[in-house]
C-alpha cells in the first residue's frame, strides 16, 4: 500500500515541476512515508527523522513531509509537537496537505492542483512518476482503503481509518491508464481485500471487479491481497478458476493455529475453519494453486503447547508462503491495552525460527517439484546478470539472457530449484 501511494506523490509533485533527487542533501522537498504495523518500522521511521533534522537546520527552506500510517487520520498533535522541523503532516494515501502547503501564495497552481491532488487515490487519474512509466511491469492497485474489523493486535484501523471502498470507475480508469504506461500485471490491495465493495450499495464485490479489470486491453495479469478467510467466498474462488488473467495465488492469513489465540485475537474462525478453506480453495481453483499466510508468534499468553498447534496446522496444510512476525505491541490497540505481552522476546524468536525452518523445507518440496517442467513467466527487470520474473503462483524465477525481457511472458524451463526462488531457461 505504501508503495502505491509513494508512487502518487512522485506524480503529484512532477506535476508541480518537481525532479525525483537521488540524494535527500540535495533535495528541496523530503517525503518519508511510513508504516507503524511494527515496532521495529516505527523505530526505523524516528531514526530516519532525526538524521533528517540536521539537513533542515543547514537549510531552513528545506520541506520535509511525514506521511502515512505515523501520522495516522486524526490530528497529529504530539507529533507536531515532538517534530517541529517537519514542515507537512500528511495521513495514509493522502498527497494534499503537502501540494497545498507547496502551493500557497500561488492562487492559480493551488486552484488547479490542489483539488485535483486530494485524495488523489479515490480519483483514478494515476500517471506513474516519470522514472517508472514504460519500465514498469507490475503496480499496486489499492481498492479498499482502511478497515473495520479491528483484530486485537493490529493498529491498521487507528491509523488508516475505517473501511472505505473505491469507486469501481476509478480503480478502472487506473487501471487502465496503467497498461497504457506499459503495466502488465496489477495486484489490488486491501487489508481485506475480500471485503470490497461491501460497504458500496449496487457496486461489484471483488469477484465483479475482477472480471471487469479482467477485460482491460493490455493487462495481462491480476493478483489481490490481503484477505480474510471471513470473506473467502465460492464466488471470489470461482472467478479465479475461471478468469485466464487472474493468477491462482491466494494471500489468506491464518495468525496462529490454536482457537483460544484466535479467540484472543477476534479473529472469527477455528484452525479447524481454516483447514476446510486451504481444502476448499485447492479444491475449486486447483491442486496447483498456492496460498500464502500470515502467522504471529508470541501472541500474548501463546503457550508452548497452543505453538505447537500452530507448528503442526503449517506442517499438515504445506502452504507454498508464511509471512511471520514475531508480536509486538502497538499503542492503542486491544491487545496492548487489555492482555500482557508475556512471551520473553527470545522465545518468540526460537518459535520463529521454527516455523522458519519448517517453512524453507516445505517451500523447498513444492519448488523441487517444477524440476524439469515449464512454467510461464512475466519478467519484471534485470538483477546483476539474470532476468527476474515471477510465475502464476507467484515463485521468483531467474533466467540468463543477453535480450531485452522486460514485461514479456516466457516459457521457462526449469533447471535448479531452492525455498525461495528457482533458476531455468526460457525456451522461446
């Protein structure tokens, strides 16, 4: 998400006659956007701000903007208060306090730009910073803004705001005017992603969207993330089984694999519920499909033996992705307020490092798997002497060639494979 909306204010401030600087010295306008979902971002974000504080005091014209999820939609007081070098406090997804703040004293750039520059996201007229348009191949397509459901461990809610989702004629207009920038692959994002639509009276949900975006000229791959097993419909499954350009790789987070955890958490299913969803979807989309998920360790009061369901939920279901974190408390959220962060930090990371190996070994069979066979990539850039591309389900494939492969679609044979990526031969 973070992503994207950088992407956006590179555009909103090229149109103001900005230069994208290599170099923050030599900057006239400093952006640092921010991510708060953990303590070491958060950490990361002050300690770029105080580095960033001597260059403003060298040079009092310099701007410096805080944006995103640090700032949050309410007013930022404290951080006003804590920060008074930084000249624009600017919420997530929204470039307007900083083109207003760029603006002022010039009646006629404000009129035209300031409007327009407002909440740029909902609108649907993107144009890539120049230093992106026609070399990049796959964007980030935010659908659902914010959200509601309010799990006890997550501060997405306080800082993004409750859930809002975009008019299905502007994420078009995006994504169309993306492929005609040469973008041939866009994920839309949500932190529940399934939930699009919900809250707008008419309008598609994210299976309608999906074959709508499906029939844009151009665009030759779709993903979504993040969603929530709540909202895995049959019907969001079947659009993915039956659409060619949506590829069969789902995100859906399961956080921890005891019921009482999940109870703690308020997440709203049962390990047992999510078993009988990996089956589901395997099921409906294909054996070949694969899942990612998301786990906590650590949660407040996780025994050994409540990880050990966990460790065990993984082992059986073989999932081809496992995003992990080990818990931290976030300020203001149920679970920092109400339960004590009682596993010591060097347990979480044992119990992490667990599930890690376990993962690399599961990952490791399911790659060892395409040995020999061809799969159909979508190369995205060169790194060092080898393409980089991805293929359906989403694995990092690296070939060697001599040619240009940007945005092309290859057949690749594959040749060697690992737990995080695999190495082939295009055969085209």
């Amino acid at each position: 998400m973070n992503v994207a909306d950088s992407q956006r204010v590179a555009s909103a401030l090229e149109r103001l006659g900005y230069h994208p600087s290599p170099q923050a010295e030599d900057a006239d306008v400093i952006v640092l956007n921010t991510c708060v979902v953990r303590q070491s971002a958060e950490d990361k974000a002050y300690g770029r701000l105080t580095s960033l504080r001597p260059l403003k005091q060298r040079r009092p014209e310099l701007v410096i903007n805080l944006m995103g999820c640090l700032v949050g939609v309410r007013e930022p007081a404290k951080l006003r208060q804590r920060l008074p070098y930084v000249d624009v406090f600017s919420p997530p997804s929204d470039v307007g306090p900083l083109v207003e703040f760029l603006t002022q004293g010039e009646a006629r750039r404000l009129e035209e730009n300031a409007a327009a520059q407002r909440n740029a996201l909902l609108d649907g007229d993107l144009v890539l910073p120049e230093s992106e348009r026609g070399k990049l191949v796959a964007a980030h397509v935010p659908v659902v803004l914010g959200c509601s459901h309010a799990c006890t461990f997550c501060i997405i809610p306080y800082r993004r705001g409750i859930e809002r989702s975009r008019r299905v004629g502007d994420i078009l207009a995006e994504v169309r005017a993306l492929a005609a920038q040469g973008v041939k692959e866009v994920t839309f994002l949500g932190q529940i992603v399934d939930r699009y639509g919900k809250d707008i009276p008419d309008g598609p949900n994210l299976a309608g969207l999906l074959r709508l975006a499906s029939q844009v000229e151009g665009l030759e791959r779709i993903r979504f993330l993040t969603s929530h097993p709540n909202w895995m419909s049959d019907e969001l499954l079947d659009a993915v089984a039956e659409l060619p350009k949506v590829m069969p790789h789902i995100e859906v987070p399961v956080q921890a694999g005891d019921d009482q955890i999940l109870e703690n958490m308020k997440r709203g299913y049962s390990a047992e519920d999510y078993r009988r969803l990996v089956e589901k979807i395997r099921a409906r989309i294909g054996s070949e499909v694969s899942i990612g998920t998301d786990v906590i360790v650590g949660f407040p009061g996780e025994s050994e033996a409540q990880f050990q369901r966990t460790y065990d939920l993984l082992a059986m279901l073989k999932l081809d992705v496992a995003h992990l974190a080990r818990y931290s408390p976030r300020p203001g959220t149920v679970a920092e307020r109400r339960m004590e962060n009682d596993v010591p930090e060097e347990e979480k990371m044992r119990r992490f490092r667990l599930l890690e190996d376990l993962q690399a070994g599961i990952v490791g069979e399911i790659n060892a798997r395409s040995l020999g066979k061809e799969v159909s990539v979508l190369f995205e850039e060169k790194v060092k002497n080898r393409w980089k591309g991805r293929s359906p389900t989403n694995r990092l494939v690296f070939v060697e060639s001599e040619g240009d492969l940007r945005g092309r679609i290859l057949p690749v044979r594959i040749e060697w494979s690992g737990p995080w990526s695999m190495i082939g031969k295009t055969t085209a």
